[in-house]
C-alpha cells in the first residue's frame, strides 16, 4: 500500500499542472504599477472625429483603392503635425501601386524602442469604424498626450498607421507591418515590444455578449463584452503583463489578458504576429473583434455603433502603459 504522502503526491500533481496552465494563460498582475497624479485627459469628441473622417473617405479605404488610402494617410499625417510630431512615410511597391505606413517617433533619442501599431486598411467595401478606425484614433490620441504631456522617457516611443493589414495581404511579407519588423531587424533596433491596437470601440454589457474561440475561455473569462484585452502568445506571459499592469493602474474598461498558443483562433489576427516573426516581444489590445462585434467586416461597422467613452478609457489606459514601460 502507497504511502501517504505518495497518495496525496500522485493527487496533486495534476492539480498543479491545472494551476500552473491556468496562471501560464491568464497571465495575471504579479507587480503594482504607478498610478498618475494628475487626469490623464481623453477627449471623446476628438476620437469620434478621428473615426469619422476616416470611416467617410469617398470610396472605402481598402488595397485596390490607392485614393481612399492616400487620403486616410494624409489625414492621419494632419493630425500627428496638428499635435507637434513629425510624420514620416515608409514607401514600398506591391505590384504597380505604392503603399504608405505613417510614422512618427517620440522621444529622445533613448537606447530602445517601444512599437505602438494600428491598421489603417479595411476589409473590402466597408466602412470599418471598429476595424479598424478606432484603433488609429486610439493612435492619434496617444500622440496627442505625448506632446501635451511631455513625460521624460529612457527609451523612445514609435508610433505606426500600417497599411495592408487587411486580406488579400494578411499573413503575407506584403502587410505593412511586416515591412516595418524587417526595417526594425535590419537596422538592429532594440525594440522593447511593441504594441498593436486592433479594435478598441465596441464593447457590450448584455449577458451573453461575449464569444470565445474555444469553449473553456468562457469559464476563465467574462461573458460580456465590456472588457478591453491583451493578447499575447505562450512564452512571453512578462510582456503581456508588463504591458497590462500599467492599464489596470488607470480608469478604463476592465483588463483581460491571455497569453496563448498561435493555434487559439484569434490570437494572431493582426499586426502584431509580424513582430513575433522577427523576435520582438508584440501585444494586441483588442476588444476582440468578430468573437463579439457582430460589425465585423460588414457594412454596418459605422461609427454610430463604437462606445466612445469606454474607448477613450482604453487609450489612457495604452498611454499610461506606453510611458511606464522597464529596460
């Protein structure tokens, strides 16, 4: 007969295993972060205005149509100038047509880089508020209290509208984010992680509102869609707290994180895996798209359906984690 102690080894050893996964997963807070001493102020009415200007362009924004593009980037150009920064393009050729990802850094000229990303394209003929307009505005606005803000940083800050996100480029070395990991890896830039908005207006509070690619997510995670989460992949559980940490410091919508295999549906359905593919430690802060925004990739993704204060509360929250970043 086993001993004892072997009896209650043999038991709790799978239980161990479960809770070890499960804290593997859900990446929680281990460490308190600062929080601010004065408002971090988000203008609602300034995202609306972002979204809007970027979901009416005359035709809809997407590959094969080069003028709905170039008159996102010029906007978005606008608005980085209209808040003090220097944008850059960073031109590449697919085919006949030249694409533009827009950049502007911040920062002086410390040892590292933090990457903070969003898509610009659309899907197709639709108009693409959530998808994804809102993160860009979420962009504009962090670039917005960087300037007016003025924190003193030992590493600098990129901030990226990429181009050709969308399909037919999506998964391919054509996708604008791709281009800029290779420029990164090329160049040698330390890159501390990078960060990728992919989504960030439309949240819900009906029961039920919130679906899960796999069925045991639904018994880790809330049922409704009021929450913002950070995605990120097995192995890199310290970025994905890191980044979430500072989010949870600052009023905003509640924070999730996951840090999951590439095979979990959704964990790499956007900018963010292009990093992944060079190295670099990459986050996508999401409200998670089709798994509960019934708008996805369809016409009725407008920007009457996005919920502008819970989205301003996500931007405070990626600005107050982009400037208490660790070396």
């Amino acid at each position: 007969m086993p001993s004892r102690k072997l009896v209650i080894g043999i038991l709790a050893a799978p239980l161990l295993f479960v809770v070890v996964g499960l804290w593997t997963i859900v990446a929680p807070v281990i460490r308190s972060a600062p929080r601010p001493t004065t408002e971090i102020s988000v203008s609602t009415q300034r995202l609306r205005q972002d979204v809007l200007a970027l979901a009416s362009t005359d035709d809809a924004r997407s590959y094969d149509n080069p003028v709905a593009l170039e008159a996102a980037a010029l906007y978005i150009e606008s608005e980085l100038a209209k808040a003090g920064m220097h944008a850059r393009r960073q031109s590449f050729r697919v085919g006949p047509r030249e694409y533009h990802n827009v950049i502007a850094m911040y920062g002086y000229g410390g040892a590292a880089r933090l990457v903070i990303g969003a898509h610009y394209d659309v899907c197709e003929r639709q108009p693409g508020a959530d998808d994804n307009a809102s993160g860009v505005a979420g962009l504009l606005e962090i670039a917005r209290l960087l300037q007016t803000r003025s924190p003193k940083l030992p590493y600098e800050i990129e901030l990226v509208a990429y181009t050709l996100e969308e399909p037919p480029f999506f998964r391919t070395a054509q996708m604008g984010s791709a281009v800029h990991a290779r420029e990164l890896s090329t160049s040698g830039t330390p890159v501390i992680g990078m960060i990728a908005l992919e989504m960030i207006g439309y949240f819900s509070d009906a029961l039920d509102s919130q679906d899960y690619p796999m069925p045991l997510l639904s018994w880790l995670y809330p049922t409704q869609g009021n929450f913002i989460a950070v995605v990120g992949r097995l192995g890199e559980g310290d970025w994905v707290r890191s980044v979430k940490a500072p989010m949870t410091a600052v009023s905003g919508p509640p924070v999730v994180s996951i840090a999951a295999p590439p095979f979990v549906p959704g964990v790499d359905f956007s900018d963010h895996l292009n990093y992944w593919a060079k190295g670099y430690r990459a986050v996508m802060v999401t409200d998670t798209a089709f798994l509960r925004n019934a708008n996805y990739h369809e016409v009725t993704d407008t920007p009457d359906t996005l919920d502008y204060e819970r989205m301003a509360g996500v931007v405070r929250q990626v600005y107050w984690t982009a400037v208490n970043q660790e070396l």
